[in-house]
C-alpha cells in the first residue's frame, strides 16, 4: 500500500512542479520528548525522556524518506546503571497526505499532516544483562506529524508527532507484539535547506497547453514565408544593382574628352602672414601685413578679399587641413574686430599642406590673400 502510494504521488508531482536535483529538498532538524512502555502505561511514573537527529529528503511533494537518531535517558520501570538508558537508529519513508490527498498548492501549507513508517535498530544498555553487552533489537516506528510551516519562506517547520515503536526482536520469534513496544510523543523542529530553484521548497513548474504551441509554430511558419518573400525581393535587387555597376563601368572605361573652364581671375595681394609650426595664433609682428591688407580694403571699398590658409606638409592631412583652416579664420577675425572690415568682404578658404608656394618649407605656413572683386 506504501508503494502504491508514494508511486502515485510521484506521478502527480512530476507533472506539476519542476525537476528535483540531487540536492534539493533536503533538511535536518532535532527533537525531544517522551516515551513509556505501550502496556501498564502509568502517567507521570514510567515516562523516559529522548532526545533525537533527523535528516530527511522530499522526492515529491508527497513522498521522501528520513534518518533518524535517538537516545534515552531512562529505562523505567527497568532500572540500570549510567544517563544514556538506550538508542535507536531508524529509516522511515514519509507521507505527505496533504500534499497527496489535496496537491501540491506550490508552497507548504501552514498546517499538513505527515505519516512515516520505518524500521531499524535499537540497543538498551541494561547491566542485568548477562556478560554486560547490553540487549539489541530490529525495531519499527509509526508516526503521525502535524506539522506548521513557519515562515514567509517556509523554511522553518515545527512539528508534534506522536508514535508508536515496536521491538520485533523477541526472545522467541520476531513479531508486533504491544508487550515489546514504546509509545511516545515528540516536538521537533526542521531547516529546510535552499534549492537551486531559489526557494527552500518544490516550485511549480510553468507548463504550456497545446493551443499556445499551436499558435507559436503558426506565427513561426508566417515568419518564415516572409523570409522566403523577402529573399525573392533581395535577389531582384541584387539583380539591378549588378546591371547598374555593369552600366557604371562602361560609363568609366569611355574616353574623356577635355573640357575647357575658365579660371577665376583674382589679384593676388603680396603681404603675407607667416604662422610657427603647428600654431594658428597670430604673432605680434605678423599684424603688419594684416595692416596693409585692411588699409587697402578701405582704400578700395569695392574690393573683397579671399584669405587663404596653408600649412606645411609635415603630419597627417586631415590636421595640416584643419590648421590650414583655422589660420585663414584667425586672419579673418583679426581684419573684423581689430581693424573693423566688414565680414561679407571676407572669406577664408582652407587650403591644406603644400610645399609649392615657396622653396623653404617654413615659408610655406601662411596666410595670403587675394583680392576676388577684380
């Protein structure tokens, strides 16, 4: 009846909580109490203290095993030397009936009752035994714990559990037999260690119905025929962008008949500035020719000036350009704040690296300047 049960809470809790490793769902926990002989039990004057360890594992929800360890600390009526009366080692299989009767809820519930059953071995450490070796018996145990789970995370479980343990080892044959059994009660206290699944108990398991999945594999199946549409639409535009490089090419390989541009004519305006290396500021002495430039544009209202900036060709392009730039802008702005030429008379080009301009590369760090108007 014990297999029956603990294989059909095995089966009711595999489908709706999530798997179990090997080091989940364990605990441990101690007891106390008391028992007495089950026959001439006599209230207040044959109670035997105990004290015991437990460790024990849920397989399921419903169904796990236990390890239990006692002692006792008295052996009455029987009287014998020393505090450690006897001990008895037990394995019991365990039996949440709330979890197999109602379901597992997806958390312990305050309150369950719990059934166990084991069997075991007891040793009485009774000095009227002859030869002093005490006195060892093949044991079972039968239980019932009501049990609370305290809590937020029901961790904690007490509980109260009253039983029965026979000795099946009698001097003439093994059988349960009230003569050779203790009844008793105890109060105990469980941990229940942390699972992989983050809590300290079984979590349920986040099952999909068919319909869903149904749905899933449809919006999957769409997704695909807009793949293969889509890829059809990419492999025509591959097709037009290989007839376009093909027209693209032809265009290049043609000849290139020369075509004639006038140039812009412009007066070029001998001052000049001349910039150290690197720099985009104005030396002091450098404000001469900027002087001359700015008295000949006032003598000549109608002219407009271009400033071009260079720079000469040590370093990367993209610096010698940006300096270049910044040194044509420096002379624009000296010519309208410090000399008060308009700004539309003004335009600063940027002109790069060169080593054209003079035969020294130093001398090629310049600002110069034409005059467009003409």
């Amino acid at each position: 009846m014990l297999a029956v049960a603990a294989l059909s809470a095995q089966t009711m809790s595999a489908q709706t909580v999530e798997e179990s490793k090997n080091f989940d769902n364990w605990y441990i926990g101690i007891n106390g109490g008391v028992q007495a002989p089950a026959k001439n039990f006599k209230v207040l004057k044959n109670l035997n203290p105990a004290v015991g360890l437990r460790l024990g594992r849920w397989f399921t929800p419903a169904v796990g095993f236990a390890i239990e360890g006692q002692t006792f600390l008295g052996d009455k009526p029987v009287d014998s030397d020393g505090t450690f009366k006897g001990l008895n080692l037990e394995a019991m299989g365990t039996l949440n009936f709330s979890n197999w009767l109602g379901g597992y809820p997806g958390e312990p519930r305050s309150f369950e009752v719990i059934g166990l059953l084991g069997i075991g071995w007891g040793h009485a450490f009774n000095r009227a035994v002859s030869n002093h070796d005490g006195k060892n018996s093949i044991t079972s145990k039968v239980a019932a714990d009501f049990a609370f789970n305290l809590g937020a995370a029901k961790a904690v479980q007490l509980y109260i559990e009253p039983y029965i343990m026979y000795g099946l080892t009698t001097q003439r044959h093994s059988e349960f037999n009230l003569n050779s059994a203790v009844i008793g009660g105890l109060v105990g206290l469980n941990y229940k260690f942390g699972n992989s699944n983050g809590t300290h108990n079984f979590k349920i398991a986040e099952l999909r119905d068919q319909a869903e999945i149904d749905g899933l594999n449809s919006k999957i199946n769409e997704l695909r025929a807009n793949l293969n549409d889509k890829d059809a639409v990419i492999s025509a535009k591959d097709g037009q962008i290989r007839d376009l490089k093909a027209a693209l090419d032809a265009c290049n390989n043609r000849p290139v008949e020369p075509v004639y541009v006038k140039p812009a004519t412009a007066t070029n305006l001998q001052p000049t500035v001349l910039f150290r290396k690197g720099k985009s500021t104005i030396d002091a002495a450098q404000y001469a020719p900027i002087e001359l430039i700015a008295s000949y544009m006032k003598n000549h209202p109608e002219a407009k000036v271009e400033i071009k900036g260079y720079a000469s060709p040590e370093g990367s392009l993209e610096l010698n350009q940006k300096l270049s730039e910044d040194r044509a802008n420096a002379v624009k702005t000296a010519l309208i704040k410090k000399y008060k030429i308009a700004a539309d008379r003004l335009t600063a080009i940027g002109c790069g690296p060169t080593d054209q301009l003079f035969e020294e590369i130093e001398f090629n760090r310049v600002a110069t300047f034409n005059d467009i108007a003409k």
